[in-house]
C-alpha cells in the first residue's frame, strides 16, 4: 500500500471529542481581573418602580443588532434590582462622561438609598430616566431576556435615542477609571509630578494598606506578598526591564490585594500604573541587591502582624530606592 492510498485512522465523532476533553477550573477571582484587561464605557441602567425612577451602574452594556436595533446589559441574580427590571417593559442606558465618574459611584453604591436625590434627570417619551448631560441615552422596550449563569440578560429594542454632551467617555480598565490614569500618567511622563509627591503618596497609601493586611490578610496573601519578593531577587543583571516592571508591580500589588480593602485597591491599581510609567520613561531600573533585606523586612513584619515595623520598612525601601 502506498503513502497515496494509505487510510488514516477515522476521527472520533466531534461529540466525542468534546466529552473527552477536560478544562482547568477557572478561578473566579483571576477571571475577573482578565475580564478588565477589555476596557469598558460605563452606564446607568434606569427603569421605574412604582412611578420613582431606579437605577444601577453597569459596564456590561453591548450592542446587539442594527435591524432592528438592539442593545442588552447584564444584571447579576443578587442584585435587589432583579425583581423591578424584570417587571418593568422597558429600561434606559445612558451613558456616562469622563466628568460623571461621581454618577457611577454613586449608582454602584449599596449604602445610598435614593441613588436619583440630587441627580437632574427628566422623563422620556417612554417615560424612562434620562439623566441629564449623559453622552448618550436609549430608551428601549424589553425585547428578551435570558438567563445566563450568576447573570440575566435583558435585551432591549431601542425605541428613542438622546444625543448629549460631546465630552470623552468615562472608561473602565483593569479596576480604575481610565480617565484618572491616563491622567496621572501624563503628569509622571510630563514631569509634572514629583519624586517627593509620588513617594509621599506611596508611603501614606501603602502605609495603610500593610497596616490593614497585618489584621486582615490570610497566610495565602501572605505567600503571594513573599513570592513577589522571591521574584525580584530571581532576576539577573541582563533580564528585560519589562520583566523586571512585572516584578516590582507584582510586589505592591500583592500588598494591596492583602490589604482587603475596595477603594484603597482602586487607588492602588491607578499608582502601579504610574510606577510602570516611571520605570519605563523616567527613573533608571537597575539591580538592586542592597535593597532585598528591606522587602524581606516587610514580609517578616507583616507575618508577625508588626503593622509598624511593616510601615516603617516600607518607609526605609522607598528613602534608598532614592539614593
């Protein structure tokens, strides 16, 4: 029998194959922080309850189709607002602007009752919310919705469009808002930010964030802190600075993490970004040996939960750093 006329062994039916085939289980809590690597706009949904208006923030809106025109956004099964939107035949998305990052906060917030006291907004003609100077908002009837895991999805038929301010979007990226980023970033390329500024927000931040993961990190964030340590002393003298960046935010990032604490985290994923700026285009990055007893100190303190000597080796790390 020739190679030509050779028979290959017949393919497993696809069913099969799919079957067969097994997935690592995927961590949630790692899913999500991948999911932010796809920057989002960010928008209020709002419908009516009992005649008041109610509304929640939410990145997940998605066009769907041009005929006819659909858009959907995703609601999560826990939220006290599953109820009211699945009653109601209609809901608004409006979309926020760069200036309204105080709008989404405040719709995100579960301690404010009455998310509309103090917000200008009016009717529509299908007498949805439209809040005022938003960049955009569709009012849609309810054309489906769909169950979808911890999820509902609603899918709209968009029945009336209101164009508004003509300012840049409020973008979400990587758990900040894009907009306050972007906005640091310029100042630390520019120059117009400080060395004595910069560390002096490092130390208050990250004071406090290893002052709280002394009484609130478990010994697995304890680990992750330590193992960001081992990293930066693997490196060798010729390693790529980008990997050497990686190690340094994965340090300070950990930290944050051990910290447990949702607005401290925010603020410290906005100033690892500008510490990757200012590795890449101002400060020199070169080894450091002399510096790997300091972050060994704040490894030892924060296991011993010794927030003070932890702060204060954190304090010693950035003085040398400027040495």
């Amino acid at each position: 029998m020739t190679a030509a006329t050779a028979t290959a062994p017949a393919a497993a039916p696809l069913t099969e194959r799919v079957t067969t085939t097994h997935s690592a289980a995927i961590e949630p809590k790692l899913f999500r922080q991948l999911l932010g690597c796809f920057p989002t706009g960010v928008a209020v949904i709002t419908t009516t309850a009992n005649g008041q208006p109610v509304g929640l923030t939410c990145n997940s809106f998605s066009s769907v189709s041009l005929e006819p025109p659909l858009v959907l956004f995703s609601l999560r099964k826990a939220s006290s607002l599953v109820p009211t939107f699945s009653a109601s035949d209609g809901f608004a998305i409006n979309i926020l602007s760069q200036r309204q990052d105080a709008l989404s906060g405040r719709f995100a917030s579960s301690k404010i009752v009455d998310k509309f006291e103090g917000v200008a907004w009016r009717s529509g003609p299908l007498n949805m919310p439209i809040i005022d100077d938003c960049l955009a908002s569709f009012e849609c009837s309810v054309h489906a919705c769909h169950d979808a895991g911890d999820h509902l999805i609603f899918i709209g038929e968009v029945k009336h469009m209101h164009e508004g301010s003509e300012d840049h979007a409020l973008v979400f990226y990587k758990g900040a808002y894009r907009m306050l980023a972007e906005s640091l970033r310029t100042l630390v390329v520019e120059g117009k930010l400080g060395s004595v500024d910069l560390d002096e927000a490092y130390r208050t931040l990250y004071g406090t964030l290893l002052r709280l993961a002394c009484e609130r990190a478990s010994e697995a964030e304890l680990d992750a802190v330590e193992a960001a340590v081992d990293g930066i002393e693997r490196h060798r003298d010729d390693d790529p600075l980008a990997q050497r960046i990686e190690s340094a935010s994965r340090f300070f990032s950990a930290i944050a993490a051990a910290g447990h604490n949702e607005a401290l985290m925010l603020m410290a994923q906005t100033m690892t970004a500008v510490l990757r700026e200012r590795m890449t285009h101002v400060i020199p990055v070169r080894p450091r040996p002399d510096l790997f007893p300091l972050r060994r100190k704040v490894v030892t303190c924060l296991r011993q939960r010794d927030p003070q000597g932890a702060a204060g080796a954190l304090d010693e790390l950035i003085t040398k750093l400027r040495g």
